[in-house]
C-alpha cells in the first residue's frame, strides 16, 4: 500500500537526533519559554527572513493572534472587513470570525487555486480593512495586484504560510511579504513538529511585541497584564524537533519539487488536469507542493479506483467554508469556482520519503485508469 503520508517514515530519518533533543530537555527540567523555544525562533526568523518569530501553540493561533493584536493596536475593530480566499481551509476564516471580524470571501484563480487577485477590489468596501492570502497546497499566492491593492486602500496584509514554508515570492520567503503571518507545524505540514505547534513572523515591532503578551496571558511582565490574553505557546519538546527538521527543509522541499516534476512530465490522461505552476506575466510563482493536486470530473471513481489498486489519495478539502454548517449564514453564497474545485480536486501521495517507486507506480495506475 502506498500511503498518503508516512508521517513516521519522515520522522524516523531524524529519529536518533530527535532522541537526543527531547532527552536533553527532559533534562533540563524546563518546559516552557526556554532555551529550545527562544533558539527556534531565531532560527526560524533567519529562515523567512524576518526581523520577529513568536512560537504560538498552533497555525489557528498564530493567524488569531496577528488579528487580535491588530485589534488591540487599534487597527482593527469589531465588524471590519477582511478578504480572504473561499478555497482555504477553514482555519484561515475562523481566525477571522473568531476575532469578531467579518470574512469576505473571494473567489479563486482556476489555473492556481489560489485567491484571484482580480476579483478583490470589486469587494471592497468602506469597512475593508484587511486582505489574507493563504499560500495554497505551498504555492505562493501574492501577486503584483494585490499590492497595489493594499498600498491604494491601506490595507493590512496578512499571509495564511500554514502550508508553504520555503515558498518564495520574488526572492522573498513566504511568511515576510505581509504584515503578518501565521505558520503551522501541524505534523503533516512541510515542517511539521510531534504535535501541534505553530509561529507568528513580522517585520513590525510593535506587532510582535503585543502578539507576544497577547500568547502569554495578556502578560509582558510577570504578573503585570497589559492586555486580556489567551495561553497560547509552543513547548520546549516541540521547538527542540522543529530545530532538528528546520535544517532539512529546503532539501525536503527539493524533493517534493522533484516529485511533482515527474508526476507533471508523466501523467497523462484526458479525464485529468494537471496543477500549473504556471508563469504570471509579473512574477514567478514559486511552489513547495505541500499538496500535488490534480482534478477529475468524476473524482469520487478516481479514488476508489486508486484505493482498491493500494494508492491511498485525499480530498483538500470536500466542503469550502461557506457551505459547512459552522459558517451557516453564507451557506446561500454562490461561489461556483471554489465549489467546482472541492468536487473535483484529489490529492496524490507526495513527500520527500516516497520511493521513485512508489511514484513510478501512482503515475502507471492514473495512465491505466479507464473512466
Ligand atoms: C493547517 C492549516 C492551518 C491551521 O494550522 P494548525 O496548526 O492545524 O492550527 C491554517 N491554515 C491552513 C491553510 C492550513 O493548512
């Protein structure tokens, strides 16, 4: 059976340095705000390219948190407006909703998946006050238009990096290009720790600081609470892992470059599209393919098909925000491309441990595949 994700095949490659880090902070005999956790936030700044790490407790957090302290800077207020991508996964707008904030969803590019930076300013309104871009599947989804958007309307930016990190957007690692952004090292991510944790990185100081009380209470000073906060904090044990496998990510992220080539080069079938990782007239769109993603008409055959042959697939994602019942009041909402994309989109096994193989085999079962 090939699997999906083989999270303890990517885990075991740094088993014994990974033994050694979790020892050694057992030893300490300090679990919270230390050494590990103060270290990775350095690494990880270095890393994007940022001047600010603050090591949150997961992605949902650190997007919650870039709001909240916008909210407590008194940029933000309750009601305000902000745009954000109706294909994401639905964290990106719980972060927004759950801060009293009102998302705006727009539609998605069909060759990217991502936002389409130019149905956004026919959604602007006076109470627009953001826009978050969520970098897809690992490809990065800024774009020229949509600075010229923030910059004409003052908008704060806001990068969703949960599925990208060593994505790059112009040089510039996703992550650095807002205001703001959320990461995620959620287990099965490009970086991802034993268990949750997460990362908020910015340029800005005063953000930094404010999301930095804000994780911890509400608190700068022990005891002295500056603001009414939330305990939101990544543990020594994780950020000691997260050191380990922060060194081999842009060789991971190769390897998963590697692989989408010979899916794209190799697969061939008239029932299936392809991802693009396509040249915008303005800008190179860079991509870690977190997620191979291709598209079916009849998706659902395609699966099982794939399943009862040992391949296993998933869906990002089957139901967009606006139709779950969490998001009730924009179940009416008629956003045709993003409902199209969650009822054809599948994605194929990939990650930087999956045998050539393995993926020899995947692209052999979709060529074979009779609709
Ligand atoms: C994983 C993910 C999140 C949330 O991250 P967690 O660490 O699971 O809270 C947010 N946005 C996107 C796009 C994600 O893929």
């Amino acid at each position: 059976m090939i699997k999906f994700l083989d999270l303890y095949k990517i885990n075991k490659r740094f088993e014994d340095e990974i033994n050694e880090v979790i020892n050694r902070t057992i030893r300490s005999g300090w679990y919270l705000l230390g050494k590990e956790v103060s270290s990775f936030e350095k690494e990880y700044a270095e890393y994007i390219n940022v001047e600010h790490c603050i090591g949150v407790a997961n992605g949902l957090d650190a997007l919650r948190l870039v709001l909240k302290a916008y909210i407590e800077l008194g940029r933000l207020k309750e009601g305000d407006e902000i745009i954000a991508p109706a294909n994401t996964y639905i964290a990106s707008i719980l972060s927004i909703s759950d801060n009293r904030l009102v998302p705006v969803l727009v539609e998605p590019d069909l060759m990217t998946y991502n936002i389409d930076p130019f149905r956004i300013e026919e959604k602007i309104s006076h109470r627009t006050k953001g826009i978050m871009i969520v970098h897809l599947y690992g490809q990065n989804a800024m774009h020229p238009e949509i600075k010229r958007i923030t910059e004409k309307y003052n908008l704060i930016l806001i990068e969703d990096n949960a599925q990208a990190q060593g994505c790059r957007y112009n040089e510039r690692p996703t992550g650095s290009i807002g205001d703001g952004s959320g990461n995620s090292f959620y287990p099965g991510k490009n970086l991802g720790a034993m268990g949750d944790a997460g990362a908020v990185t910015t340029d800005n100081n005063e953000l930094a600081e404010v999301i930095r009380g804000l994780a911890n209470y509400g608190s700068t000073r022990k005891y002295i609470n500056d603001f009414k906060g939330l305990n939101s904090r990544l543990d020594e044990i994780q950020a000691a892992v997260l050191r380990v496998k922060l060194k081999r990510l842009d060789s991971d992220n190769q390897r998963r470059r590697e692989i989408a080539q010979f899916y794209l080069d190799n697969i061939k079938h008239p029932e299936i599209i392809l991802p693009t990782s396509m040249t915008f007239v303005e800008c190179r769109l860079d991509h870690v393919w977190h997620l191979f993603v291709i598209r079916s008409k009849n998706r659902d055959k395609l699966k099982n098909y794939l399943e009862i042959i040992g391949i296993q697939t998933l869906i990002h994602y089957p139901v967009p925000p606006h139709k779950q019942q969490a998001y009730r009041e924009m179940n009416g909402y008629r956003l045709p491309i993003t409902e199209l994309i969650h009822d054809e989109v599948l994605s194929l096994p990939i990650s930087p441990v999956l045998e050539q193989s393995e993926i020899e085999q995947v692209v052999e079962a979709i060529n074979s595949y009779q609709k």
